[in-house]
C-alpha cells in the first residue's frame, strides 16, 4: 500500500500524540473520561482488569478512528501489476473521434460536444506537471505536440467535425509513435466506436501502454446514404443520351418510403425519382438523360434525409469529347473495310497511313490504332508500338497470312505476343464467341439457340506458352483463337488469327464485326474515375501528362483551395500523390497553368454511413489478452480517470467507512461495556 508522503506523517503523528497522552499522565486522562464522582466511586468497586480492558479497548477505537480518517485524507491505493511508474511522469494521450458520426445527439447533446467535456475533467482529474496529447481524425501536425494542462484544454475548445475517417488500428498506431519512454503513457480513447471503425482484425499494440476506453452512446436513428455510381454509356459524345445507375443505401431498420432522388449536371436539373428502399438493404435505379455539351460535366445526386445529411449528395465528374481518333496501318490500300466501318459513324476521326509511310511521332494522339495485312511489320514498328500499348493504347492486329510464320513471329514475339505456330487452311471452321466478355455486353437483345457466327478457311495458329491474362473473345476449335486479347503495360492489344479478306473467311462481312470493333474501339477511351473519396484516395491516376522542370499541376477548388500533388510518371499515365492534403468534398480542377487538364470529384467516405456500433465485448476481444478498461460515457469521466491515473485500486473509500466504524464501537463501548451498578450509600 502506498501514501501519499505529507499525509502519511500526518497520519504517524495523528498515532503517536493519543498514545503519549495515555502513557504520561493516564490518570489525567481517567478524570477527563470519569468526571462524574459516583460513577469513580462505583469503577474503583469494578474488578481492576476489567477496567483496564474497557479504557484500552476504548483508546485503541479512538486510535483507529484518527488513523483511518487520516489515512482517507492521505488516499493510499494498491498498486496494479501492469500499473504505472511513480517515479516517472505521465503523459496522457487523449483520442477524440471527430468524424460525422460524432455529430449525432443523445440526451446530453452533440456526441462531438460530449466526447470534449468528458476530456476535459479526465484533464482537470491530473497534476500540473503532467503531460497531455490531443489526437483527433485529421492526423495534423499540431496533435504531436506535448502540452500543459491549460493549452490541451484551449484545443480541445477548436475541435470540430471532420470528413477524415480513420480505423483503430490506425489510430493506435498513431498513439504509439507519439510515445515517451520516459514516462507513463495512459490513453483514452472517446468514440462511439462504429463497427467500421472497430474493425474485426486482431488489434497490433504495444502492451505497455494503459488503454481506456469510453464509448459514447447516440439516439437510434434511421439513415439513407446516396452510395454509388457509375455509368452505362461506354463513351460520352455531345447530344447524346447518357445512362446513369445510382444505388442507395438504407441502413435503418425501417422501410424509407418516397425517398426523392434528384440528378443535376453543371448546376441543371436533368432527372428526378422517388424510390422505396427496403431497410438494411441496397436499391439501383437507372437515370436516362441528354443534352450534354462537350467539355467537362459536374454531377451531382441528391436526396432529403435529416437529421444525418452529410451522406445524402454524391459529386461524379465526366468528359464529353467530340471525337475519338483512330489510326489504321494498312499494307493493302485496296482493302477497304476499316475506312468503311469507322465512317459510318461521326464520332470516329480516322486517319490512315501505309505500311511505308508511318509517322511514329503521332501515336500517342489515338485512342486506338488497327493493323491491317502488314506485309513487312518491322522490329522498329514492334518498339514504338509495344511503347504505345505500355502507356496505355490500344492496339488491332489482322495479319497478313501469306508473309507467313517467318515474318510474323519476330513481329509478335517483340510484342510479348505468341509465336506464330502454322498457316492452317482448308475445310471452313465455325467459330464460337464468348458471350460474357465485356466487349458483347448489352449487344445482344436476346442470345437465339442456333447463333451465326463467322467462319475462316484459313488461320495461324499460335504457340502459346503463357496464357495468362490472355482472354479469347472469338475461340475456334481445339482451344484456338481467332480473336483475343491481351494485356501489355497499361494498354491492350487484340490478336486476330485471320485476316479481313473474304477469301480467308467472313469475319469482315459478319454482322459482329461492326459492334466488335466498335466495343474494342469505345473501350480504348481512357475514362478517369468518376469519383474519389476524400481522406482514402491518396493517389490518382491520369493521362500521361508532360510536366517541364519548372512547372507544376495544380488542383483548385471553387473556394480557393489549392493542392499541389507530387507528380509521378509511370508508363501510361501520370500519378498523382496529394498524402492527407485533400480534406474537404466537392470538385477540383487540375490545373497546369491556366489550362484544366480535368476536373476531379471527391466524396465523403461513406463507411460514416453505418451506423453499427462494436461492443464492449469486441472492443475487448480485439486487444486479444491486454487489459483494457472500457466505460459507459454515462458514468462520471472523473471517477473513471482517478483508477485509470493511478493504475491503482484506491482505498481512501474504505478507509472513511473503516473510521466511522470504530468510532460507533467506541461509542458502544463506553455506553454498554462493563456497565455500571448504582451503589446505596451506608
């Protein structure tokens, strides 16, 4: 058991003056207690031990009457095993969940409001001269900082909702590296613990530090979050109708009847729609729309849900081009099938070019780019493709049959493409086509019994040695393609075995060329996210960008936020790293100098949203078999701290109750011990 020092002299010399007193002048003593003459005259009647015993039983109560009333003053405690140091100081780290769900209210208020005052009096609950820590969401720099009492109190007064979410993990994490060795490290962590936030994996921690945790608890209430995105419409042209699902999410235990749902891009209302959703569940609904200008589109859906609105919009971005461009390299100008196909259709700028006269610098202007019977593919036309397809291109092999396998291999094997095995001709061959690749989504209404598809009299067959990654959209038998694709870097490149003549087979003049190529084509288009989510999407990818040395990219918001992400190239695409800079939701622009590469959307994290919460229970599996305290925010934060501080049981209770039980038996004991007979005088 341990004293507090001043208190325990106080307690010793408290002891010692009774005990003097008794021994030194005892008789003294005897006439304080028996004044009264007659009840002498009858104790001197009294059998002498008796006597004795009653007044030593007596000061003995008394004794222990001042010692633990003393000792109640001086707080003795028990020290714990995994209890502090109390020859070194503390320092108390403080977490405060700040993110939107602290927004919520219970019977005491705001729970971001609560969580503050409950820091405050586990603040007030310590010395002067100890430490404090302030860690919230954001993660900024200010929360390193070791403070006084007074200046941990002034910044828990600044503290506000946050967009940044964090996980457990994350947080110890954080709480862990702002460590002092030096001193005893006592965490409390205020939250009201979503499940999201909680997490089922096995919390990592450092088993020195004292964790307490204080959950904080909000009224039920039910929430609708618009949850995703994304479009149906494979590349968006001027004009052109657009097709949108957006799915919302209902995570309350009610059905939401009439939930208003609005669409609006560049600030115009375009569609609208009232839909039920069921409760815990998810529902789609497809919006159609039109009348989109070139440029770049900022979307936004919306719905009404209050009181937790923070999830109730979601900002997308997109591009409406007027063109795509494609290049074809032909080595038979008569053939005529390319130039048909993509004429039919405006959105297509095509540009053509023979095999004898290819300006390499121009590829990284298309989209795509269509090889059609190359009579003398060379290895200098093999390296600027393959550094095509590796900065994300698209490429469309048709070979040239009768230069045969010798021309061919050293052209596809530079391209990291299988080796041309043999020419096959002969009987023709049916093909069969893989219904569930991506390329043939929404082409067919309905999939007849007996399917047409194209046949070939004559093919290469190729050697493969790896397949993987490789996908065969048109097969032939005996496991051999007649038109696959390829991943390469970022790009891809589509193999066919045949070529486009009609001689060779139908595949040109099948009615599923048109929409192949069309599909191989719409996906060649490179198409950004439509959203990112702030605080999550550190790093973001766009079209290869060239940056000089003096130069920089810059994304800008509408309120005069500006970013400066460190620039990344990679093949294909510049990436762009913006750490923990980028807080808020809404748009931003990418910026090199005054031109607007893009236009970037960011949302609020929508695992807010949930709004389940973990268990003390959980909380305590997930530190495996740590002791950590975890308290019901209803119960006073400072009685909760005074144990946590200490790392100790405090007795000073106990020793209040143990003094006011000694002094009733002294009271007892001088009235019914050896109780006294009246004497008759003679």
């Amino acid at each position: 058991m341990n004293f507090l020092y001043p208190g325990f002299l106080f307690a010793v010399l408290a002891i010692a003056i009774p005990i003097v007193i008794h021994l030194f002048n005892f008789r003294k003593f005897k006439k304080v207690y028996f004044s009264n003459v007659q009840f002498l005259k009858e104790a001197k009647e009294q059998n002498s031990s008796r006597d004795k015993l009653q007044h030593l039983l007596v000061l003995a109560c008394r004794i222990l009457a001042v010692m633990f009333l003393v000792f109640a003053f001086a707080r003795p405690y028990i020290p714990l095993e995994t209890g502090v140091d109390p020859d070194k100081g503390n320092l108390i780290s403080v977490y405060i969940d700040n993110s939107y769900s602290m927004e919520r209210v219970n019977k005491e208020g705001n729970l971001l409001d609560e969580a503050k005052r409950k820091a405050k009096e586990i603040a007030n609950a310590y010395q002067l001269n100890d430490q404090f820590q302030l860690l919230t969401n954001d993660f900024e720099g200010k929360h390193q900082r070791k403070l006084n009492k007074e200046a941990f109190i002034q910044m828990l007064e600044e503290l506000k909702i946050s967009p940044a979410s964090r996980t457990l993990q994350q947080v110890v994490n954080r709480l862990q590296q702002e460590g002092d060795s030096r001193k005893n490290h006592l965490v409390y962590l205020l939250s009201d613990f979503q499940q999201n936030f909680a997490g089922t994996e096995k919390i990592k921690s450092d088993s020195s530090i004292r964790y307490s945790f204080i959950s904080l608890k909000a009224n039920a209430l039910a929430n609708i979050a618009v949850d995703s995105v994304w479009s149906l419409s494979p590349v968006h042209q001027p004009k052109q109708a657009e097709r949108l699902v957006v799915q919302l999410r209902n995570y309350g235990t009610e059905d939401a009847a009439d939930v208003p749902l609005k669409l609006t891009v560049n600030q115009q209302q375009k569609a609208i729609s009232n839909l039920k959703v069921p409760a815990g569940k998810s529902l789609k609904d497809t919006l159609s729309f039109s009348g989109l200008e070139k440029g770049w589109q900022k979307g936004v859906l919306s719905i009404k849900d209050f009181p937790i609105t923070f999830d109730d919009e979601l900002n997308f971005s997109f591009r409406v081009n007027n063109e795509m461009k494609v290049l074809t390299i032909s080595g038979d100008p008569t053939q005529q099938f390319l130039k048909s196909l993509f004429a039919a259709d405006p959105y297509f700028k095509l540009t053509e070019m023979a095999e004898a006269n290819i300006n390499y610098s121009s590829f990284p202007e298309y989209s795509l780019i269509v090889l059609n019977g190359l009579k003398q593919p060379s290895s200098g036309l093999a390296q600027q493709l393959k550094s095509y397809v590796q900065n994300g291109g698209s490429l469309v092999i048709f070979p040239d049959l009768n230069a045969g396998a010798a021309v061919y291999t050293p052209f596809l094997t530079a391209l990291s493409l299988p080796a041309v095995q043999e020419l096959k001709t002969g009987k023709s061959v049916s093909s069969s086509i893989e219904l569930k690749d991506p390329l043939f989504k929404d082409v067919f209404d309905q999939i007849p019994a007996n399917m047409d598809l194209p046949v070939v009299n004559r093919y290469f067959s190729y050697l493969e040695r790896n397949t993987a990654g490789k996908e065969s959209i048109l097969q032939l038998p005996l496991s051999q393609s007649l038109f696959a694709r390829y991943p390469a870097g970022a790009g891809k490149i589509y193999l066919s075995a045949s070529t486009l003549r009609p001689e060779d087979g139908n595949l040109s003049r099948h009615p599923v060329f048109v929409p192949l190529l069309f599909k191989v084509a719409f996906n060649s288009a490179k198409e950004q996210p439509m959203y990112y989510t702030a605080g999550k999407d550190d790093l973001l990818e766009q079209q290869k960008t060239s940056v000089g040395a003096n130069q920089s990219l810059v994304l800008k918001s509408a309120d005069g936020t500006e970013i400066i992400p460190e620039i990344r190239q990679t093949p294909g695409k510049t990436l762009l790293y913006i750490a923990d800079q980028l807080k808020k939701a809404g748009f931003y622009d990418l910026k090199k100098t005054d031109s607007i590469l893009a236009v970037l959307a960011f949302n609020d994290h929508r695992k807010e949203s949930d709004m389940s919460y973990a268990t003390d229970q959980n909380l305590k599996d997930l530190f495996g078999g740590q002791k950590i305290a975890v308290h019901n925010s209803e119960k006073d934060a400072l009685s909760l701290n005074i144990e946590a501080k200490n790392s100790s049981i405090e007795l000073w209770k106990l020793c209040l109750i143990l003094a006011v039980v000694f002094l009733a038996i002294e009271i007892l004991l001088i009235r019914f011990f050896n109780k006294t007979k009246n004497i008759q005088k003679p």
